[in-house]
C-alpha cells in the first residue's frame, strides 16, 4: 500500500509539475523587444523594462531594444519572427489579433503580457505661424499643408492616416493641392516644425512628452481639438475620447479634446511560460520604478493590466495568466 501511495504522490506531482508554468528562469536568454525609433516614449519604455528585467533573469540574459516599428508595426516585427515582444497601442492589439485596419491579416500568434501602460493621445500640433485654426478648414479650403508624423509602419502615423480620413482627406488628396505628407522620425518632425518647413504634426504622445515639450519652448504651436464627430467617428475604430488636460505643454491653457489608447506590452506565443510569467511580475511590482523612469508611466493602472480579452479579444499569455491569478487580479 505504501508503495501505491507514493506512486500516486509522484505521479500528481509530475502532472502538476507539468501543468504549472515554472515561476523562475534558470538559464540566459536573448530577448528582442520591439519600441519606436530613438527619442520616442517607447524606445525609453522599452530601456527602461530591459534594464529591470535583466535584474531578475539569468547572468548572461540580453535583451535588445530595438528603435523602430513602432505600436503597429511591432506586431509586423514579431511575425517575422525578428522580435519576441512589442508595445502595441491599445486597439492595435485588436486590429493585429484580427487582422483589420492596417493589417491584411490576423497575427494570432499575439498574446497579452501587461496592459494600460499609460495614457496615449493622438495629438494634432500647428505651427500658430501657419494660420490654422481647424482641419475642417484645411480640407473645406484645399490648403497646400505641410505635415509630419513618424514613420510608415508605426501607430502614429496610422492614426495620422486614420484621422486625416475622418475630416474626408487622403495623403493623395492634400499633395494634389500642392502639400505634402512626410513620415519622419520624431527628431526630423520636430526639427521641421522648429525650423517653420512643417505647418502640421500628427503624432501620438503622452502629456509633458520631452520632444513635443522641448518644441514648444521653441515654437509657438497650438494643439487642435477634435469635433464631437470626428470623434465618433475614430471611437469605431478603437479609439476612447480622452481629454489632453490644461498645460501639459507650454502655451497650452485649456483642455484639449482629442482621442487615444493606452500603451500595452505582448508577447510571442512560443514564448516560454516561465519566461513570460518573469516578465510580466517584474513590470507590474516595480510601478515606482517605471515612473522614475519616464513620468508617463504614472499613469499605469496596475490592476487593469490584465486586461486583454476585453476589450480587444486577445487571450493573455499563459505566463501571464499564471501571475495575475496567484495575485488574485483576474476575476
């Protein structure tokens, strides 16, 4: 009977020890991890995350931050199989798991690490040189503007794309009235604002963005709010009406309505268990340290970051899943 007894004993802790993601990881690893081009919140983001995870992983551990993408493109990245983990912005999350918007087909290989990041708006910046007051002018008059974003590829300039269309204009459209539509990196569009060569710079950004911040010590700009329906119209693609709150840049007196996403972290399926349960247990108990490393992270909701099902129908990664119930996180 004895005998029985432990081979019953070693048998449930075989199942178990199968069944139950290991909690640490034992040996080096080489992670990519996919962020924006250099100067960006997400490049900084993703430094400040390789920093501290390599504190908890094996001696020997990499991880490569990799500068562009960006929070559309990282799900492009990872299916080619060049990174094992992206920031993607809120709703991409979505548009990649299902293949819709910008993408020509689904990424179900995504899986949810940590979520709501941040406080992400799309922000419409005008060189108050320029005269513009509104991009229903711009299109009612045919203005030959000149505008900026990021590179092709990235959410920023997806959302330039996507609410340049809700005010019924196309990137063809605007360079057939004599104006011009450049996707640039962060430092080349605000040099172009700065230097008066860009009346117009569409960009995702987070309140006291050190680049944006630094342009308008230097620039007069004036940030445009959005229609009621223009917001309507991008809330169906994914987007929240968000409000860009008073002074959060130089010149900036008033609230500002426009329409964002929080910043989310994924990972690769193949990804191992083990591995993504580290991961996502270091971001989510070390809050304090994310902040001293970029002051958008104060606006990290912990307990939401589980939040992948709803609302974009993503699953999370099993790692992932792990950790926030032993937290008792999910409900």
């Amino acid at each position: 009977m004895k005998g029985i007894a432990c081979s019953v004993a070693m048998m449930v802790f075989f199942i178990f020890a199968v069944s139950s993601p290991a909690q640490t990881v034992t040996s080096p690893v080489h992670l990519r991890q996919g962020t924006a081009d250099l100067g960006s919140a997400h490049y900084v983001y993703g430094a400040i995350f390789a920093k501290l995870w390599r504190g908890g992983l094996p001696k020997g551990s990499t991880i490569d931050v990799l500068p562009y993408a960006g929070g559309t493109g990282n799900a492009l990245l990872m299916d080619k199989g060049d990174a094992d983990l992206g920031l993607l912005f809120g709703a991409a999350v979505k548009w990649a798991y299902d293949g819709t918007v910008v993408f020509n087909k689904k990424h179900e290989f995504i899986r949810g690490l940590v979520g709501s990041l941040d406080k992400y708006y799309i922000g419409i910046m005008v060189t108050k040189k320029s005269g513009i007051t509104s991009l229903e002018e711009v299109a009612k008059k045919k203005s030959p503007v000149r505008i900026v974003s990021q590179p092709q590829g990235g959410a920023s300039e997806a959302s330039m794309r996507l609410v340049l269309e809700a005010y019924g204009m196309t990137y063809e459209m605007i360079r057939s009235w004599g104006g011009s539509v450049t996707p640039t990196s962060t430092s080349v569009a605000q040099n172009q604002m700065t230097d008066g060569k860009a009346d117009i710079w569409i960009n995702m950004l987070v309140a006291k963005h050190p680049m944006i911040s630094e342009l308008a010590m230097s620039t007069d700009i004036i940030f445009l709010p959005m229609s009621d329906e223009v917001v309507k119209k991008l809330e169906t693609l994914g987007y929240k009406k968000d409000i860009l709150p008073a002074k959060s840049f130089r010149g900036q007196d008033k609230e500002v309505q426009l329409v964002g996403w929080p910043t989310t972290l994924v990972g690769h399926k193949d990804l191992p268990a083990e591995l993504a349960y580290v991961l996502t247990k270091t971001l989510v108990e070390n809050k304090p340290e994310l902040v001293k490393g970029h002051a958008a992270l104060k606006d990290f909701i912990v307990e939401d970051a589980w939040k992948f099902q709803t609302p974009y129908g993503t699953p999370l990664h099993p790692g992932a899943e792990k950790y926030y119930r032993e937290k008792g996180m999910m409900k």
